[in-house]
C-alpha cells in the first residue's frame, strides 16, 4: 500500500487509485441489489425534508440522491464512474445533477443546505490527509447555517473484527443472475490502522456448480 505514494498518510491516497468494489461494472451490479434502504440513508432523506439544495458525496449508485432531486436542487458526486452510470438510470436520476469526481478535491463553486456522506463513504478516506482534505471540500460548498451529515463507524466497536466469512454469509436476489450468496473476509493493518475486506459472491449454475464472482480487495479506514 506505502508503495503508491512516498508518504500516503502525509499527501493521502492518489486520486486516480481505483478502487475495484466500484469501479468494476461486474461488481458494482451487486451493489443494488445487496444495499438498499437503510435506517442510515431513511434518516437523511427526512432530515432533507425542509431543504432547498443538497450536495451527496460519495453518491454511489444515487438511491439516496435520486429520491431526494424531485422538488429540489440536488448534487451526487463520487469518483466511481460505474456506481454513476447506474445513478443516472435509475428512476428520480434525471432529477439529479452527477458529477464524477474526488470528494477531496472538487469545487463546485456553489453552496447547499444539506451536504450528505452515507453508506460509510467516509471510511474511503483513508488517512488523516484525506480527511483533512474533505473537510476543505465541507467548507467550500457548506451554506451559512447548513448542515454537514456524514456517518462513521465508531473504531471502539471494532466492527471490522466481524467481516468475516461465516458471520457474513448472506442470500439476495440479484435481477438476471437470481439467488445470490455472498460474503465477506477481511484483513487489518494495525500499523496503517486501513482495512483491507473482499466480498465474494457465488450464484447456482445449476444443482451441482456455483459460479464464483471474483472479489476484489476494497479498503476501508479502521478509526
Ligand atoms: C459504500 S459506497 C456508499 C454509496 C452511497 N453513499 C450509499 O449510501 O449507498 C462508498 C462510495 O464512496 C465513494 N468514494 C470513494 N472514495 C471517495 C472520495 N474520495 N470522494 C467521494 N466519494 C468517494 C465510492 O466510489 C463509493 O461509491
């Protein structure tokens, strides 16, 4: 990981580093049908309510954005070309006004009443130089008396420690492929404080044979 850059937690991670979890159209068609309405994203879309313009970063596949675009002026920005393409398809889509780009360094030269950062897209920004550069982007586009809602796992919890494969075993339908089984496995580097998890999906070929989806390693910031 020190690899890509000489000092990473210094200059943070390079913009142009993808990340196959939602880069991958392969992978990114599960997103959907694994995800979904959460409490998290419910919770955001009622703190919307009264709001004129709202800026959701780290927009992904756009649920939330596109729900909240009718009626009002609404931005979905993420660097994950595959999670937009999907964004703009889905119903409410035209609504939206998407952007691909880096929550770290964009400048939209406008403000907003809500800035959104769910679904744990702040867990991408992996060193204290990323974070640091998001809360420039906060404070360039937040309007006077805005809110900023983002969300974060609380490190105590050590939540990473359960994204393992038998306490994630899981079974969604996916649109074309049907039944899906999925799971993850994880790994931490305790001096860089990244954790790197996969997700492997595996559908029924037939009674016999699963197909296994390749996984890609995503990672994901521990504290
Ligand atoms: C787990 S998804 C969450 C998507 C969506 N907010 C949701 O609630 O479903 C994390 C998203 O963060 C995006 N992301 C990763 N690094 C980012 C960055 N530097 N700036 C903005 N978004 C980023 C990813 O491309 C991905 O779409």
């Amino acid at each position: 990981m020190t690899s890509l850059l000489a000092d990473p937690e210094k200059n943070g991670y390079p913009e142009n580093m993808q990340d196959r979890l939602f880069q991958d159209p392969d992978l990114v068609q599960f997103y959907d049908p694994d995800n979904g309405w959460g409490d998290d994203t419910r919770h955001c879309l009622a703190l919307a309510e009264k709001v004129e313009s709202v800026l959701d970063l780290g927009c992904g596949t756009g649920l939330l954005a596109a729900a909240l675009g009718p009626g009002r002026d609404v931005w979905g920005v993420d660097p994950a070309e595959a999670m937009l393409e999907i964004a703009r398809k889905r119903p409410g889509g035209s609504t939206v006004t998407w952007i691909q780009a880096d929550g770290r360094s964009i400048r939209l030269r406008r403000r907003f009443d809500l800035i959104l950062m769910t679904g744990h897209a702040f867990q991408c920004l992996l060193t204290d130089a990323d974070q640091s550069a998001l809360r420039e982007t906060i404070a360039a586009h937040l309007a006077p008396g805005g809110s900023f809602i983002f969300d974060s796992r609380n490190p105590v919890r050590e939540e990473w420690r359960e994204w393992v494969p038998d306490l994630t075993r899981r079974v969604f339908d996916h649109p074309e492929l049907g039944r899906i089984t999925a799971w993850n496995d994880v790994s931490m580097d305790a001096e860089t404080q990244i954790v790197t998890y996969e997700t492997i999906r595996a559908y029924p070929v037939n009674a016999y044979t699963y197909y296994m989806l390749g996984a890609a390693n995503h990672l994901s910031r521990a504290r």
